[in-house]
C-alpha cells in the first residue's frame, strides 16, 4: 500500500510540474502527501502555506489553518508559514494564538516588518500595552513607510497618556497617506487627549469628509467636543444626524456616554451601548463558570474603576469602601488607572481588604487576577466612561457582574447581570431599555462621604462676585449646558437685574463662546463669572457663596449635585427620560428637598425666577439643608452601605440557586 501511496505522490507531482500553480493540482498533491503519512519537501512546505493563504482569502479559514499547520510541520523554522498561520488565526478571532504565530514569524525573519506591525496591532488589542509598543516600534524601524504600524504606535502611545507623541505618529501616516481617514480622526483623538479641543475639530471634519466605513464614532467625538467648547454653530444637524444613525442601526461605534447627551431617549440610548458593546468586545470569550461557593459566610465583593485617584468617584464611594462589613463581605479594589500618589489614593487602597493594580496587564490577564481572587460580585465602576476597559469583565471572571455609579445608563451587554439605580432613576417600567436586571436600592443609587472637608468661605470679591445680588450657580461641565438651557438662563438674569451667573472655568474658549453667547441674547458679557478649578475642598467651600445651584439636562449635575447638597446650596432640576437627567431628582429626594425637582423647563425657569425674588425662601431652603445634613439619607454612609449589601446578597442568593438575574427592590431598614 505504500508503495502505491509514494507512486500516486509522484503522479500528483509530475501533474503539478505540468500545472504549476494549479489549485486543483496543488490539493491532490497535499492529500496524497496526508495519506502517506510523510512531509514534503521545502518547496511544498511553502507551497502548502500559500495554498492555505488563497484559502483564507476565499474566506475558508478553518480549512486554511489545516494547511498552514502541515506545512510547519513540515518546515517549521521558515517565518512565511508562521506569518500566513497568523493571518488565518487572526481572521478565525484567535487573536492570542495568531500574536503568538507573528512573534515567531518576528523572530524568523528579523528584517520583515509586517510580522512585528500585526503582532502589535493583536497585543493593543488584548491589552499588552507594553509589548505592543515594543513590536511596533521595530516595524517602524524596519519600515517607516509601514503606515499601519504608525497608526497603531500612536494608538499605543496615546493610550499610555503620550498624546502629543502620538500625535506625531498619525502625522507620519498621513504624510504617506494624506487621504487616510483614520489617520485624520486619530489625530483629532490626539488632539483632544492633549487639551487641545480646537484642533481636534477639523481634523474631525477631515476624517468625515474623507470617508469612513463606520462615521458615528468620529461624528460623536466631532458633536462632543463642540459641545465642550459650546460651539454651537452646526451644532443641532450634527447632533440630528447622529441620533438619526442611532435609530437606523447604521453605526456601531458612537459612544454610548456621548450619545447620552442627545437626550435620545432610554430606548435609542440601549440600541446605542448594545451595538458599541458588540464592537467593542468582539472576539472575546468567557470564562469557564466557577463551581465553588462563596467563602464561607462572606461574600468577596471585587469593585473595578479606573478612578481610584482624585476623582469624583473616588470622592463618593470612600467612606462606603470602609463601612462595608468585614464579617460578612470581603473587598476588594481592581485598580486599571493611574496613581496619583495622592492621599485619596491612599485612602482607598487602605480601605480595601485587597488592592490590585492591573494598569500593566492585559485585558485577559485582569481578568485571570480577579477570576484567581474567587470574586464573587464584580462591580464595574466605569460602564463606558473616559478610560473605561469593558473587555475585562467581557471575559466574565466572576458569577454575578454588576454596573454601578460611574455610567448612568445601559451598557447593553450581556455580561452585566445587574444595574443598580434606584425608584427615580431606574423605574422599573424602563427595563425593557436595559440589557441589565433594574436592582432598585431603596432611596439613592449614589453614596456619599461624610468625612470631606469644606474649606474657609471665601469673600464674594475673591470669586470676582458682586457684593449682592442674586447668585445663579452651574458648576457642570460646560459639555452639558445646551443652546435651548442656555436661552433660558439669560432669560432669567435679564428678569433678575442684579443677579449672575456663576459657571466653572472648564475651556478659554467655552468661556469665551458662553460670553459671546450671552450678549447676542441681551445679557452683557460681565454676568457671567467663571470660576477656575480648586481643590476639592476650596470648591466645597465656594459654594457657600451661590444662592441656588441650577442643573442642566438631558445630562445633569450627578456628583457635583452631590457637592452643591453637602455645602447647603439648593440645587433646582427637571428630570428627563433617562437615568442621566434623573439623577439630581433622586439627590434631591434623599437629601430632603424633593420640591426641587420640577415638572418641566418652563416650571424650572418659573421656580428659579420666583426663588430669585424670594431671598427669605432661599434662606429657609438652606436651613432644612443644613438641619438634615447629618442624618439625610443622601449622606448616611452607614444606612448606605447595608442596603448595597442587602443587593448584593440578594443577588448571590438568585445566582446559587440557579435562577437567572431578575429586578428586584431593596428593603428599607434605615428607620
């Protein structure tokens, strides 16, 4: 038999040379290699890889991955093979292994540069930020005409907070490629990155008017940051255009937290998260499920944030951080962020029973760490804020995963079980718009730290404030104060002659737009004062200074209406649809002044024109304030934290009995 085995591979091969380059020819002479059981020779090793490649390219990649794997076996030490085995690895979504088979193909043909570039494209993608770096620097210096290695150094470069650096790389792309779409909006990123908003845009627009397969995610970031320079010129279509993309289904890859601030409604915004978690996750599988219990009688709770420095959720979860109860929960904190050094981040990391830095690691390597902790509950602090990693718990390291307090709304992914909210903002007729189980705590969804200091009041005339008068305060972003707000703000200072408004210092140039704004609707420029950033503490005390917060929407003040509560300043607000307009109604009620939140934007402009000319409401306002601070639910950090931990062994008690998540409300046993 084997002889008439060797003769049909001789016939196979006498076809080939009368045939060369025959595809039909080629697999005869490959299986009749597969049935003798022998390698070929060199020639057909490399011959096979090619086979397999046009194979791949016909968009048969399993089939593909049988012939790259004989020809190494017959030629393992030749990097062609390994490169087009990663090809292939690549396309079928084995992105590990097809990193893998370009390191080896790198180190076999030490002068290719494609090997290294696509093996750095893989490492960025699965969170090896450093070894990314490192392949893509050599394919840079192997080939400074490789265009897709500078895009992706920069890529690389910019996520490690070297923005100007990667700026610098997109521009060495588009000296190759001027016309290059993703060159043009990467550079805008860069440019963002590095404060510098205005530059940002017309490379925006370059990229757009260019041409990109997907739009929606260079347009949001166009609409985003004229918003943060309250750009409002052109404003209204871009926006009208990005909410029509949404509702089409025709773009995967609008943020969903820019998306929010289109006041869309919950159901465009979970059709927007759920197409982004989609894309931004692709690829990755979860984990095999844990069979062990839980750790005797105490739940090990593992909380993931980027933010465990100074920062606003830093500020409000601290104090709940060292309230939980050790005897029947165990803490851990899973740090992806920078460190400050700062003393919050000390704070926090002393706090936790356990602190992990996973900022070095792969998104696949965090989740290994918290899979190896045995985490129980895996809270997710991020949802899709700046510098949020989803893919982390995409791998689904823990039973029970939950989203909480850093995005208010639906990450419309299926590897969140749980949002916790409360009966304002996540009403339980709005499940149908969340991928996540509602789990409703059963006053606020927002803790509150009742150690933060306020600082010595500073006089009116160091804020650059008149003597008297009334004070209108909004110390939101400017991102979030809309054209359609703003006209109602000047309404109300030329109603109030002796009033002004007091806005945070977020841009020069919002600064300057937001003057400019004022006087072409009767208000002069000098009405509005702009506060520059201080210390926390400075900033508590400043607004001691204001008479009434006023909130924005469709995105409102969230921790910054916390702030404004706990320095005794009124805060007025209208909830909208969503979970982000909703949060100052639920601040609010907890603190005890719910009356604040109104109907409508016409109540809202009514109560504020009213309390304006109403300085002894204002001041009984500030009373009931600073009578309830100490024993408000919104600032009791103890009644806080066993609710939160009523949810969570709520939601361990579903889990361990085999039931799927569902909604559920959470006792009041604070009285």
């Amino acid at each position: 038999m084997t002889a008439a085995l060797r003769a049909r591979v001789e016939e196979c091969r006498a076809a080939l040379a009368a045939r060369p380059g025959d595809s039909a020819a080629l697999g005869e002479l490959f299986g009749a290699l597969d049935a003798l059981g022998e390698p070929g020779t060199p020639e057909e090793a490399v011959a096979r890889s090619a086979f397999g490649e046009a194979l791949r390219r016909q968009g048969w990649a399993a089939e593909a991955e049988a012939h790259h794997r004989a020809a190494l076996s017959w030629l393992p030490d030749f990097g062609g093979n390994h490169f087009n085995l990663g090809l292939t690895l690549q396309a079928l979504g084995r992105r590990e292994e097809a990193a893998d088979a370009y390191g080896e193909a790198s180190r076999l043909m030490p002068r290719f540069a494609p090997a290294p570039c696509n093996q750095g494209v893989l490492l960025r993608a699965l969170g090896h930020r450093a070894a990314a770096e490192a392949a893509l620097r050599r394919a840079v210096a192997l080939d400074p005409a490789l265009v897709p290695a500078w895009l992706n150094l920069g890529a690389v470069v910019q996520e490690g907070g070297q923005a100007e650096e990667a700026a610098g790389c997109y521009r060495n792309a588009l000296a190759l490629r001027p016309d290059l779409a993703e060159a043009h909006a990467n550079l805008g990123l860069a440019a963002r990155e590095a404060g510098r908003l205005a530059d940002s845009l017309p490379a925006f627009e370059r990229a757009l008017a260019a041409g990109l397969p997907d739009a929606g995610g260079v347009l949001a970031q166009l609409v985003q940051q004229m918003r943060h320079l309250c750009r409002w010129n052109g404003l209204a279509e871009r926006s009208a255009r990005l909410a029509a993309l949404v509702r089409g289904g025709a773009t995967r890859q609008i943020h969903p937290w820019i998306f929010l601030g289109e006041g869309a409604g919950p159901a465009a915004e979970l059709s927007c998260a759920g197409r982004y978690a989609d894309w931004r996750t692709r690829g990755i599988a979860a984990m095999p499920a844990r069979r062990d219990a839980a750790l005797g009688n105490r739940l090990r709770v593992g909380y993931l944030s980027a933010d465990y420095h100074e920062h606003a959720t830093a500020a409000l979860i601290a104090e709940l951080i060292e309230r939980h109860d050790r005897s029947r929960f165990e803490v851990a904190g899973y740090s992806y962020g920078p460190d400050d050094g700062g003393p919050m981040r000390r704070r926090l990391a002393g706090g936790f029973d356990r602190f992990v830095d996973l900022a070095a690691g792969s998104h696949a390597d965090a989740a290994a760490r918290i899979r190896a902790d045995g985490i129980d509950i895996l809270v997710d602090l991020k949802g899709y804020t700046q510098h949020a990693r989803p893919e982390i718990a995409a791998h689904r390291p823990a039973p029970v995963q939950v989203q909480w307090l850093g995005y208010p709304g639906t990450m419309g992914a299926g590897f969140i079980d749980y949002v916790i909210g409360d009966p304002l903002v996540t009403p339980f007729d709005h499940q149908p718009f969340y991928a996540e189980r509602i789990v409703q705590l059963p006053v606020c969804y927002q803790p509150n730290d009742r150690s933060r200091p306020i600082g010595p009041i500073p006089s009116r005339a160091a804020c650059g404030l008149p003597e008297r008068g009334m004070v209108f305060c909004c110390f939101n972003a400017a991102y979030k104060i809309t054209p359609d707000l703003f006209d109602r703000w000047c309404r109300l200072l030329r109603a109030a002659p002796d009033s002004v408004l007091w806005l945070l210092d977020s841009h020069p140039e919002a600064s300057a737009n937001l003057r400019r704004e004022a006087e072409r609707r009767g208000v002069p420029a000098g009405r509005l004062v702009f506060a520059p950033r201080r210390s926390p503490a400075e900033h508590l005390a400043r607004y001691r200074l204001a008479d009434l917060f006023l909130d924005t929407t469709p995105v409102g003040a969230h921790t910054t209406a916390s702030d404004a509560l706990w320095a005794g300043l009124p805060v007025l607000t209208v909830p909208g649809e969503g979970f982000a307009s909703r949060v100052g109604a639920s601040l609010l009620r907890a603190a005890g002044l719910p009356e604040l939140a109104v109907r409508s934007l016409d109540d809202y402009e009514a109560a504020a024109l009213r309390l304006a000319g109403d300085p002894e409401g204002l001041t009984r306002l500030k009373a009931r304030l600073a009578a309830e601070r100490n024993r408000a639910p919104l600032f009791d950090a103890e009644r806080f934290a066993r609710a939160l931990e009523r949810a969570y062994a709520t939601m361990w008690d579903i889990h361990e009995s085999g039931r799927p998540p569902r909604a559920f409300t959470v006792p009041d046993e604070g009285d």
